[in-house]
C-alpha cells in the first residue's frame, strides 16, 4: 500500500527547510532509505514500529491524543475511565503550555494529575 513520507531537511539550520515528500511502501526499509543513521534531529511519529529503535523520536500529540480517545470510548468501563483521564492530562499540558506555565508549575499539575490513574 503506498505511503507518503515526508521529510523535513534543514539545507541551513538558520534561515530555512527543506520538506521531501515520497510516495512508497511503509517498510522499515523505506524508513531506513529515507531516514539514515546520520540523521540526528529528532523524530515526530505515530505509533510505527520501524521507528520505535530510535533514541530521538517523539510521539505525535495528535495520534496519542486520538488513542486517547479510542481508549477513553471502550466497551470495560475500566478502561474507558483510564483513558478519560489520559486525556484529561493531555488537555491540561496543552492548557499549561497555552497559558505559559512554568516548567514547575507543569510538573506540579503533572504529578498531581498523574495520582489520579489507578489500576485497582
């Protein structure tokens, strides 16, 4: 199935970017082809298995967001509150960085929030 890649390349860290976009399988060889190991910036994914042996990657809010959202829709009612509160702190970091809180400010919400996940 034909997947579009999209790579962003800095042609000069300051002023500007480059976006290299491919139609091609989504293997992890293609992954490799277009992401070499040479490549040190960091990585925004979805859940994609080929990119899970990089050190650099982080996960993209929309897509945790959506499986938040899946989650907190289960049938196990458990489960659905788990995922309730999944999004109830990724709402809150948005809110945090939105109003510019503090980098103490967000871990206090953080751990506090954190506390409520129980898997009693």
């Amino acid at each position: 199935m034909p997947y579009l890649w999209r790579k962003l390349r800095d042609t000069n860290a300051i002023e500007s970017k480059t976006a290299v976009f491919r139609i091609a399988p989504r293997t992890k060889e293609e992954f490799q082809h277009l992401v070499r190991e040479t490549f040190v910036g960091w990585l925004i994914t979805d859940g994609y298995g080929a990119y899970r042996h990089r050190k650099r990657r982080q996960r993209c809010l929309a897509h945790l967001i959506r499986k938040a959202i899946g989650i907190a829709e289960s049938l196990n009612s458990r489960t659905a509150r788990i995922g309730t509160l999944i999004l109830e702190d990724l709402r809150d970091f948005i809110r945090g960085i939105s109003e510019g809180k503090t980098q103490a400010e967000k871990r206090e919400n953080y751990s506090l929030s954190s506390r409520s996940l129980s898997f009693r």
